[in-house]
C-alpha cells in the first residue's frame, strides 16, 4: 500500500529535555532534517535526523532520542524504506521502554504504519489497535483510519467510517472520504465510491499528501472501473505517475499495467506502457 505516510510532518512528545543545556549541534541537525523534510529531500532529510539521533544518543538525552528517532522513521517512510522506519521506530520504543519511560502514540502509530507498508498487516492492526485510545487525538484519529485500510470486511470498515464522520481538518475529512469510498466499493455502489474517492483526492492534493492521493486516485480509478465508467484507464495512469514520481515502483506498476490492461492500444494504455518500460529501465 502506499500509505501515507499516514503522519505529515515530524513531531514526537518524548520525555522533555529542556533541562539540558541545548546542545547547538543537535540543534542544527533536527533543524536541517527539518528544512530537507519539509522541501521533500526525503533521503537527505534521513541522513540529517541520523546525525541528529547519533548527537542524542551521544548527548544521552532520552527526550532527544524520542524525537530524533521518531522524526527519523517518519522521513524513511517517506522515502519509501519501511524497513529501515520499522527498525528506528522500534529501536526508539525499546529505548523509552527500557528507561522507563511510555512511548508516545505518534511513534507507535509510525511503527504500525511501517508494518503495514512492509506487508504484516495483522501485526500492523494489532499494533494500531491501542493507539484509538489514546489521548493524542490526531494519533487516534490515523490510527483509525490506518485499521480501516486493513478492514477486511464491511463491518470494520464501516466502524472505522463511523468514528472519522465529522472529521474537523481537512487531512482527517481526507481519511474520512477515502474509507467511505471503500466501503460504498465494498457495498456495490461505485457511482458513490468515485463521488467519494474523487473528493478525497482533491483533499489529499490541498493538504500536500501526494502518496495518499494516488492511493485514491486508484481507488476512483477501480470504482470507475466497476461503474463501466472510461475514466478508470486514466485515473490508475494518473495514480501510477504520482506513485512512480515519488519513488513508489512497486505500486506505480501495479496501477499502470491496471491501465494498460484498461486501454489495450489506446493513447492512455501507450502512456501506460511507456511509464511501465521507463520504470523497467530504471531497474537495470
């Protein structure tokens, strides 16, 4: 899947360290992972939040080491390397358990996400289960949303619907709209499941989350689809494009062969072979 991240922006709530003195280099560091995240310099902002964790654990700061790991999952999740986010977020939650102080929702949620994104979806749904009770609502919140992904009947998916109605951000309504295409999908109705997709995408593109708008836009591709509707070949080109710019091979070619396959000799399926051959090449 190409979840999003599900979290936008790096902020962790680790044990406070403001009675350190501040160390300018741990500083510098975060601020420049900050600065690269913040312009979509994924692998860049990796190397900058790596230094700023080594600095904390040199530091021996555990509020530090919260924030830098956390921080540092979540820009490896962006930079399409779960395994590498599953191992600094559970590697962080080791360290704040061990010292004896509670992980904080938001690093949980990363790691639930990174199992997720690596295919252990069970775990990934265990693991989230928790974080809906948490007092950070927002981690609460993309908790739920992440278990209706994973929902694989109408009946968790509808829950996890019911819990995000009267969602008041625009990434939440954005959540809120894409499960509820899913489930008018699930339930036979595609002409609400586009209705519905479609204005999750629009969401998505508003608040900046690319990885979740090709998601959806593959989702309205398959509800077109459904519908008879010959805007599905286009709509998983568009979805496999997104996903191809932003690294995402895997679901790029899982989204562009659907359109190829869609629009055999047609000018949408010839874009979607081209992409398909480029990504191929790139592989070499």
């Amino acid at each position: 899947m190409a979840l999003l991240p599900l979290l936008v922006g790096c902020s962790g709530s680790a044990p406070d360290s403001t009675a350190l003195l501040a160390d300018e280099t741990l500083q510098r560091d975060t601020s420049a992972g900050r600065l690269a995240y913040e312009l979509e310099r994924d692998e860049e902002a990796v190397t900058q939040y790596r230094a700023a964790l080594t600095r904390a654990q040199e530091r021996d700061d555990l509020g530090a080491i919260g924030d830098t790991g956390y921080d540092l999952a979540v820009a490896e999740l962006r930079a399409n390397a779960p395994d590498r986010a599953l191992a600094d977020a559970r590697a962080t939650r080791a360290e704040l358990e061990r010292r004896g102080a509670e992980p904080f929702p938001a690093l949980l949620l990363v790691e639930a996400t990174a199992l997720y994104r690596t295919g252990a979806v069970a775990e990934a749904d265990r693991a989230a289960q928790p974080i809906q009770r948490a007092a950070d609502a927002d981690a609460a919140a993309k908790a739920t949303f992440l278990r209706g992904l994973i929902a694989d009947d109408e009946a968790g998916l509808s829950a996890a619907v019911d819990m995000l109605n009267g969602a008041k951000t625009q990434a939440l309504e954005a959540d809120f709209a894409e499960l509820a295409a899913r489930l008018a999908l699930r339930r036979g109705d595609p002409a609400l499941a586009l209705e519905q997709a479609a204005r999750a995408a629009e969401l998505r593109q508003s608040t900046l989350d690319y990885r979740g708008l090709a998601r959806v836009l593959a989702l309205e591709g398959a509800a077109a689809a459904r519908a008879g509707d010959e805007s599905a070949a286009d709509l998983f080109l568009r979805a496999g494009r997104s996903a191809a710019a932003q690294g995402d091979k895997a679901s790029a070619r899982v989204w562009l062969r659907r359109a190829r396959s869609l629009a055999a000799g047609q000018p949408v399926g010839r874009a979607a072979a081209d992409l398909l051959r480029g990504l191929n090449q790139d592989d070499r």
